[in-house]
C-alpha cells in the first residue's frame, strides 16, 4: 500500500519515519522533493513542501497519525498500485529503489548527489571524503521469508539482491555467486554449540575468512564492470582482506590490485598468502606501520587528484576493495538474514555477536535487521584496541592519547573504525556525520549527544576481551570439539546464555596456529606447521591443502616502504 501526504520538509519525514517504525507498522518511507515530485498526477506543492511516500499498513499507520500527527493524517490520500498512472508507477519504482549517497554534506539544503551501484563501485569515493551508503532499504516481506527458507546460499543471495533493484543486471548477479562453487561444502556453515547459542561459520572461502564472503562475488561483479577500461583496485590490509582481495582478482582482465598491509600486523599465515602471490596483476607492498597507517593511506590516495591524473594518463580508473566500497558490504549483508531465517524461519529475535575491527560486519547485520531479519541486539565484540567499546558505551569516540596495541587477534586491531560513518549517517542524516568525522580528523574526537547515543544503545551492545580472556573462551569452546580462532573468540564475552545468540566466526584457526598453542598447550610455538597438524590431528579437522602449500613456497613480493613512498611505489609499477 502506498500513502501520499504532504509534510513540510525532510526533517519532518525522518522523524515520522522513526515514529512509524518504532510501532513496526511501516517499512518504508520517502520524502521527494519538488522535481521528483513531477512524476505525481494532480500534485502541485508549494516550494516548502515535499511529497512523502509511506509505504506499510494503513489502518494501523492512520491510527497513529490521527494521534500525532493529524495534519498529515488529514491529507493522507491512499492510493493501490492498480490506481497509480504507468508513469507514475515507474517514476515511484525508480525513486523508491534503493540509492547511495555521500555520508557528508554541507547543510541540509545542499543539493544531493545519487549515484547508482555500478558508480559507487567504480569509484568509491564520495563527496566531502565520505562513503556512499544507501538513503533506503528494500523490506522482506512475511511471504518472502517464507520462500527463501531452504534455499541453498547462492539462491538465497540472489533472492535479497533482487530486491535491491540495482542497475546491475541480476545475470551479472548469477554470475557472481557462482563464485560460491570455489568453497567447501557450503558457503555458510552454521553450528550449535548449545541450547541457545550458535556459531555462523563465514570461513569455508579459498583464503579461510569471512571477507571472501563478499570478495569473491564483488570480485566477478567488478571485473565484468570494466567492459574494457582497466582498473586499479587498492586494498588496505589487517590480516584478511588483503589475501581475500588478491584471491578475488588473480590473473583478472584488465584488472590490477595493489595490497597494503602493515609488515608487522598480521599473523604468518596471512602474511604468506599476500607475500606468495604469483599472479602478475598483482601487487603486495608491505608498509612501516599500523593498519590504521595503510588505511589512511588508501582513503588519501582515493580522494588524490594528482595519483589518480597519474593513473589516466596509464588508462587507469582507481577503486578499491575495502569495505568503503559498498559493493563489499552487500553481500554482508544477506549471511546475517541467511542464518536467522536458518535458525528459526525469522520467527524469534536472535542476537548477531560480531568480532569488530572496520565494523563492516556488523553494519551489514544493522542493515538485515532493518530489512526484516529478526535480529534482536548486534553486539560488538573489541580486542584490547577497544575504541568501538567506548563509543557505544560512552557516546564518545577519542583517539587521542590512544596507541594501537598489537594482540593476538590482529584482524581487529584497529582504532579507525570506517564503516561506523555509515550507521551515523544512517540514523543522524549527512550533516550531522559530517561534523562528527570533521571533529574526528582536527581534534581526533567526537561526542554524541545523550540521544544520539541512546538511539544507539536501543540496538547495539559493545564490550571487550583482552588476549587472556580469548585464550580462556578458546579452551572453553575446544571442550566442546571445536576449534576458533581468536577473534572469534573474543564474542563469547558477549554471549547471554538466555538469549538466541549467533557468533559470527570470521577466520579459520588455521591462520592463527602460534595463538591457538599458546592457548591450548601454553606454550610457544617453534614450528608452526607442525603444531598445525598437530591441534588437526587431535580434534579431527583437515588442514586446507592451500595453507599447507604456502609453508613450501617462495615469497614474490618482499617490498617493505615507509607511508611517504607508497604512492610513487605504485605509479612506477603501474607504469612498468
């Protein structure tokens, strides 16, 4: 059902759209302004005004309207889609399709910039230095959640990204989540541990990490993209992105990567599978630093008119493979909707625990729930690097005076975390995230106010494990028969046993065999290989061929650069 009423302007329809969804009686809602607002037959609006769309249940929304707002309840005219003009219905399709815009914007008057999915891949940068992220989400119906129980992975993925109504055609789509044949068994694995807790294993990829999740399709998806015109896809690294990415585009048409990654920040075997790579469109450059150093190497190379000159003139376009672009938080997305419907057909509220470095993992479960998957609380699991501990708690972010601390689950030592910009902008509008981001990078701090912050309690938790505690929860969990990695491991610090919780497990602990010693026989571990199959052959699990093979090879790339030298490191292999 669609409902047409006329408000005052864009802040009033945000509010009201708060107002319904609280009562879970709407599931979307959209304010148009006055050239968008042509489409609509017999609708003349003064310049203030703006024509709102509502789309939910009537009786139920006019209810609420009646008691607060019966201005608009008054003009509130009901139209079914067989009543609405072909034009008009294709104009409200289009509007009403999911669109991404820039985090940032000036004041709230400022013209906005939509772009759709095949740009926001391209380039991911967005205006004022911000990310693109959606202004609406599409809605699961009921029925639809019915339909999509007992579907394999790549048929259910394929079912959530139809309704997004993308401008990528759904072929390119198929394309892609066939992808999902180079996993094991199953792309998604999900295990009870006990009466109300489960284990979403996202690892069963070709590099043994969740990101292949998402590289491995976003990967397809660019590369038929390019049509022809080459690409540089860059990549900044703490552990799994970065063998993800490369795993991805291998031998690509058209299509080169450049890898960062801190030469000190991650474990062996993360290392190893960047460093071995052989393909020639690849590039691994290891950097005198943190991760937080190579990821604000790359959003500064991203928004760098002259690199990006530098690659025109060698017929390069620049994008990237991190989670700031939007392509990878996509597929994150449908896991989380996947195992809530795997679980209990999407009939009872399950908490989604998440280990949280770059938050695109739990944006990705914000945005499930707000599709409809019955997700309860998205709780935020930190290592000692605990700065989205703080946030969610306090409503303060302070990088000041903050060091980052190297730990045994180095894939969330991170205190920039980029995707928490999304969900600011998602719940306090472009202007409000600007300010944040700009206090952020002049005074290294922002703070929320009271309601902000509260408007974030209502649906998240946060808390931390240091290192002891994940060996501890480690050992707990290998009592049962099953091995996680440390960062995994650090969810269990979340988990109420009274409540459906989900662990999201994002590595295989194979990548982290010194950390798994350490915890399991306390003691160090001299030969990692060896102390691999050991731990394989006490809990009865197979050691991947690819990660035996990487102990046996020569490394390819062993270029090490201080941050001042990555740009002209890569303009000169580019060139080559």
């Amino acid at each position: 059902m669609k409902l047409l009423s006329i408000v005052l302007d864009r802040l009033e329809a945000s509010n009201l759209a708060k107002k319904l969804a609280t009562h879970k009686c709407v599931s979307q809602v959209f304010c148009l302004d006055l050239a968008q607002a042509k489409a609509w037959d017999n609708k003349e609006l003064k310049s203030q005004e703006a024509l709102l769309v509502i789309i939910g249940k009537f009786k139920k929304i006019k209810v609420i309207l009646d008691k607060e707002n019966p201005n608009i309840s008054q003009n509130l005219t009901i139209a079914k889609l067989s009543q609405i003009s072909t034009k008009s219905l294709e104009a409200l399709q289009d509007i009403t399709a999911p669109k991404l815009v820039s985090t940032r914007a000036q004041n709230i008057d400022e013209p906005t910039e939509v772009v759709n999915l095949d740009t926001a891949l391209l380039s991911p940068a967005a205006k004022y230095g911000g990310l693109y992220a959606p202004i609406n989400l599409p809605l699961i119906s009921k029925k639809e959640f019915k339909k999509l129980s007992g579907m394999d992975y790549s048929k259910f993925a394929l079912e959530i990204i139809k309704k997004f109504n993308f401008n990528i055609s759904l072929n390119k789509f198929k394309k892609a989540l066939e992808r999902y044949e180079r996993f094991d068994k199953s792309a998604v694995e999900i295990k009870k541990i006990s009466k109300n807790l489960y284990i979403n294993e996202l690892w069963h990829g070709p590099t043994r990490a969740f990101k292949d999740m998402a590289l491995q399709p976003f990967g397809q998806i660019l590369s038929s993209l390019a049509n022809g015109n080459k690409q540089l896809i860059m990549c900044a690294t703490s552990g799994d992105t970065g063998p993800a990415t490369l795993s991805s585009f291998e031998n690509a048409k058209d299509i080169k990567v450049v890898c960062l990654y801190p030469k000190d920040g991650t474990s062996e075997v993360q290392r190893l599978q960047m460093v071995n790579q052989k393909a020639p469109n690849l590039k691994v450059i290891g950097i005198e630093g943190n991760f937080d150093d190579a990821q604000q190497a790359l959003k500064t190379l991203l928004n760098d008119e002259e690199f990006k000159s530098a690659l025109r003139d060698s017929g390069y376009n620049l994008s990237a493979a991190n989670s700031v672009n939007f392509g990878r938080i996509l597929f994150q997305i449908i896991y989380h909707i996947y195992v809530c419907v795997n679980i209990n057909d999407n009939k009872e509220p399950i908490d989604i625990i998440v280990p949280s470095g770059n938050f695109g993992n739990a944006l990705g479960a914000y945005y499930a729930k707000k599709m409809g998957a019955n997700i309860g609380k998205i709780k935020i699991a930190s290592n000692k690097n605990n700065i989205l501990t703080q946030l969610f708690t306090t409503g303060v972010y302070d990088l000041n005076g903050k060091e980052l601390i190297q730990t045994i689950s180095p894939a969330m030592d991170i205190l920039i975390s980029s995707n928490v910009e999304r969900l600011l902008f998602d719940k306090f509008g472009p202007v409000r995230t600007k300010e944040l981001m700009d206090s952020l990078a002049t005074d290294k701090k922002y703070v929320l106010n009271s309601d902000e912050l509260a408007q974030l309690k209502a649906e998240f938790d946060a808390e931390y494990c240091d290192d002891d505690e994940c060996m501890q929860n480690i050992c707990k969990i290998a009592k049962t028969g099953i091995l996680i990695d440390p960062h995994t491991a650090t969810c269990l610090n979340l988990v109420d046993c009274d409540r459906l919780s989900v662990i999201t497990s994002t590595a295989q602990w194979v990548k982290f065999t010194p950390s798994m010693i350490k915890a399991l026989k306390n003691r160090a571990s001299n030969d990692e290989l060896a102390d691999m199959e050991l731990l394989a052959s006490k809990y009865h699990v197979k050691i991947p061929k690819s990660i035996i093979k990487l102990f046996k090879e020569d490394e390819v790339h062993t270029t090490v650069v201080k941050k001042d030298q990555i740009k002209s490191n890569i303009i000169e292999w580019i060139k080559q």
